[in-house]
C-alpha cells in the first residue's frame, strides 16, 4: 500500500490502540452528548479510561453518539488528511444504525471539486480522493474488516480494489455479538436506538427479573436475538461455546475481534474468557480484545461484551 493512502475508521470500530497506531490508522471522532455537555470519542485510550470511570447513569443514562457534520467532515478532510494523502479509504459502521456513512459520502461528494482544484495546484500531484465503505456491521465486527483489509494491503500488498473486493465478499460472513450487562440501561434507551425494530427491548423487563442476559446477533446489517444465559457470565459461555462450534467448523478469517465496555482489568483475567483465547490459540485463531468505544458503550451500556467472526459455514 501506497503511504500516501490512508485507511480510515469512525471511532465505533474496535480495534486495540496499538493495532491503529501500527498501522497508521486514521480515526474519524464521534461526538458524545451528555448531561454536561459534550466531547468527542477519538478512541484515545487514556480518555477512554476516564470515560468508564466517570461514567454514571445520572451523566450517560440519556447519553448520545452524534456522527461528526458534514462540515466538520469537510474540515477534517482538508486540514488533517488532504496534505498527507492523494486517497482515504474510509470504513465506517454499518449505515442502517448510523449517519457515519452518509456524512462522509456528503461530505465527499460536495467537496470533490474543491478537492480536486487543491490537488491540481500541487504539481504532479493526482486528485484527493475519498472513498467510503459501509461495514454493514459494527463495533468488533467493523474491526475484524479492517484488520482484514489492512492484512491484505501491507501484509499480502494486494492492490486497494483487489483487497476491497475481497473485503466485500467477506461483509457478509461477518457475525458480530454484543452481551447487555446492565439490562436496565438498554430498556430506558429502547426509544433511542436506531433501526433495532427486530428486538423486543420490552422483554428485558422480564429477562432482568429472570437474571437472564440475551446474546444478540448482528449478521448484514440486520439485529436479533441469538440466545440467553443466567447473568452476563452465563451468556458469555453461551457465546464462547457458540464460537468454539464455528472454530470447528472453519473461519473465513484467522482471527476473533472482541471488546468489553470497561477497564480491560476487569475481564481479561476471567477463567471463561483466558480458556476461550487458549482454545482460539490452539486452533490456529488468533484473539484481538480492545476497550469498547465511548459511543458504543452509551448506546449498549458499560459493561457490555462484544464479539465477532467471519465463516462461510451455517451456524451451528
């Protein structure tokens, strides 16, 4: 891949900081509105943190993630990435429960003139392109496409459509996960959400009385359920042995993208989850575990798990 192209993400994508700052990549911010204002989400990992630990419900509870304007799109694009690059290829997340796509696409359009004028007074310099992808996913599935796409740039050096073709054919192999930990969150927010028609948010009334936690599905844009188990914990190996089942089956890709809402401490020493990445690792597949974004947790809740795989297979 050329260095002057850039692979971009919005800040939902979750993907550990040292993967992003390997591999150059750039992060468009998300703003998060709050009781007291707002900030923007740049997956930086030290606000991050202050995110989780300052996080209350009187704070977040009506908390929302706004993509960035198009003009604030627009600004980025010229003072940040235009100098540096001729081509930003930009993979945002999944279009139907998010604007991110849409701004971008905007913003590209209403500026390629613009663009295209700056570039020509640069000599010998081609025009600034952007390019924007949906995911048609989210959070750890989005991550697990970018991990992809940059392997087969700077790993396989396959030329940009190639690699993009085969990310495409990838797309919707992709089953991404998310485990709610606090129920109560979610069911206040129902309202909020966009696009989760699919799901009967109201049931949860009962599953928190039952102490059950559902294991949601996400699978080419669309929502639903996949399964319960007792308390978050429970869920958790629900969907492990889930995984484990496709692991046997066979992977489209090597490699298991997962996320937690909260300090990393708090989970990646749990039995369930150092099992789970010792079996992946004995199959051949490898584990990447990254902080939820601040945008994902106010619309998931703190606490949550994510989690996501490409197969080809039928679910088993």
């Amino acid at each position: 891949m050329s260095a002057r192209t850039c692979i971009a993400v919005d800040s939902t994508c979750d993907l550990p900081a040292q993967f992003i700052r390997e591999h150059n990549i750039e992060v468009l911010p998300i703003y998060i509105k709050h009781a007291d204002g707002h900030h923007l989400d740049v997956r930086n990992p030290k606000s991050t943190l202050l995110f989780y630990r300052n996080h209350t419900r009187a704070k977040y509870g009506r908390a929302q993630s706004e993509p960035l304007s198009v003009e604030d799109i627009t600004q980025l694009l010229t003072h940040k990435l235009l100098p540096h690059y001729d081509l930003v290829q930009i993979i945002t997340i999944n279009s139907k429960k998010s604007d991110v796509f849409k701004r971008v696409s905007e913003a590209a359009l209403v500026n390629e003139p613009k663009f295209r004028a700056i570039s020509e007074g640069q000599t010998g310099r081609p025009p600034f392109r952007v390019r924007p992808y949906d995911s048609m996913t989210m959070f750890t599935g989005h991550a697990l496409l970018v991990y992809e796409l940059v392997k087969r740039l700077q790993d396989d050096h396959l030329p940009l459509s190639r690699a993009l073709r085969e990310i495409d054919q990838m797309r919707e192999q992709v089953y991404g996960y998310i485990i709610p930990h606090d129920l109560a969150y979610m069911r206040e927010r129902r309202h909020m959400r966009k696009a989760d028609h699919k799901i009967s948010w109201l049931n949860f009334q009962l599953a928190s009385l039952l102490n059950r936690r559902p294991v949601i599905q996400l699978h080419k844009g669309d929502t639903q359920k996949m399964a319960t188990g007792k308390g978050f914990w429970g869920s958790l190996e629900v969907l492990f042995d889930h995984v484990r089942r496709q692991m046997a089956q066979g992977l489209t890709s090597k490699v298991i993208t997962m996320s937690y809402g909260g300090a990393l401490d708090e989970i990646k020493e749990h039995p369930l989850l150092v099992k789970f990445r010792q079996d992946c690792q004995q199959a051949g597949v490898k584990t990447m575990l990254s902080m939820m974004s601040m945008a994902g947790t106010v619309n998931v809740g703190p606490g949550a798990f994510a989690l996501a795989f490409a197969t080809d297979k039928d679910l088993v």
